[in-house]
C-alpha cells in the first residue's frame, strides 16, 4: 500500500482487501491507473489496464528484475 502520494492507497493485491465491492474494485483500480500502475494481483488472476500510451514495463532492465527478484517485493506485472 502506498500513501506517500497523499491521495488514496494504491493497493497491488484485492485479495489483502478486507470487504472488496464493485465500488472498491473501481476506485482501486483508479487509483493504480492514475499512478501508472496498470497491473493488478487479484489472488491467482491479473488484471491489467489498457494505459493507450506507451510505458517503460517491458524493457530488458525488467525483465531481468522480474526473472530474478531475489527477496525483493516486486509490483505486480505480466512477467
């Protein structure tokens, strides 16, 4: 979760959502475009945002932090 923006949390797992809703559902996956965040953990499923401009996800820089993350807590994302 991240607050440090000043707006509201950016949550990148709905399963660690205590009552999950239509209306949290929405306003999570607001916040997470809004922040550039297309990507989303729901438990097993992912669900990902169409952000109609080009993001810096898919370079070879990440791929390899995504191959091998070690102990590090990555956001979610495709790889």
């Amino acid at each position: 979760v991240d607050e440090s923006r000043g707006g509201p949390s950016v949550i990148d797992d709905l399963t660690t959502v205590d009552v999950l809703n239509e209306s949290i559902l929405l306003q999570t996956l607001e916040a997470r475009f809004r922040a550039r965040r297309i990507y989303t953990d729901n438990g097993p499923m992912l669900i990902a945002l169409n952000p109609y401009e080009e993001l810096p996800l898919y370079g070879s820089d990440q791929v390899e932090l995504y191959l091998d993350p070690g102990s590090r807590k990555l956001q979610p994302h495709i790889f």
